[in-house]
C-alpha cells in the first residue's frame, strides 16, 4: 500500500516549493522559475529539486540564490507539509527541456533524417 507514497511527497514537495520560491527575497531568485521535478529518498532526508529558468544567463545565479535561500525554503515546507522529517534541499539545473527541442530541431532537419523507405524520398511534407 505504501509504495506510492515517495510519489505523492514528491507531488507535494513541488507544488508547495513553487508556490514558496515566489516569497524567497534573495534578488538572485528572480525571472520564471519552474519545478519540473523532484526526486526524495526513501527515508525523506535528502529531496533533489530539479528546475529550468526561462532565462539561460542567470541560472547559476538563480541556483546560488535557491542554495542560500534552502534553509527557509525547507522550514515553510516543514511546516507546511507535516512530515516526520523535512528532507534537506539540493537544486539542480534541469536541461530535459532543451535537450527536447534540440531534438525535435534534429527530427525536423532534412539533411540529418532520413526518410524510413527510400521510394517515399521524392514526397515533401508541408510545414
């Protein structure tokens, strides 16, 4: 029964962060900020954060500030969450997102993909 229970922590922990990042002073901590996901141990007492900035110049900025402001971000989540032990914060830039679309760049390129079947090479799709 309990093993979806890391999940639904997790669940918590992101929806609860995202909405305390906002309240966080540092100046570092500005511009959009997303959660994408989190990943806690088992023992819930070390929680990974891992998020994306819109703005790629002030990510490391932006993760100095989120490591100095960890402290108050763990204690509003305590007291918000009410688990036996509040886990300790770590956050880690997240590049899923641009890994994506580089992707997709890639599948969209003529000259990198191939057409699967040689004989369909002459038809052109429309963008």
């Amino acid at each position: 029964m309990a093993s979806n229970r890391i999940g639904r922590v997790n669940e918590e922990i992101q929806r609860e962060l995202s909405t305390l990042i906002r309240s966080v002073k540092d100046p570092r901590v500005t511009g959009m900020i997303s959660i994408t996901a989190v990943d806690t141990t088992p023992d819930l007492k070390y929680a990974k954060i891992y998020i994306s900035v819109l703005d790629k110049s002030d990510c490391t900025q932006v993760l100095k500030g989120l490591k100095s402001a960890s402290g108050f971000l763990r204690r509003e989540l305590g007291r918000a969450l009410q688990l036996r032990a509040t886990p300790e914060l770590t956050f880690i830039r997240d590049d899923s997102i641009d890994q994506g679309a580089h992707i997709l760049d890639l599948l969209r390129d003529p000259t990198v993909v191939k057409p699967a079947n040689p004989a369909n090479a002459h038809i052109v799709l429309e963008d």
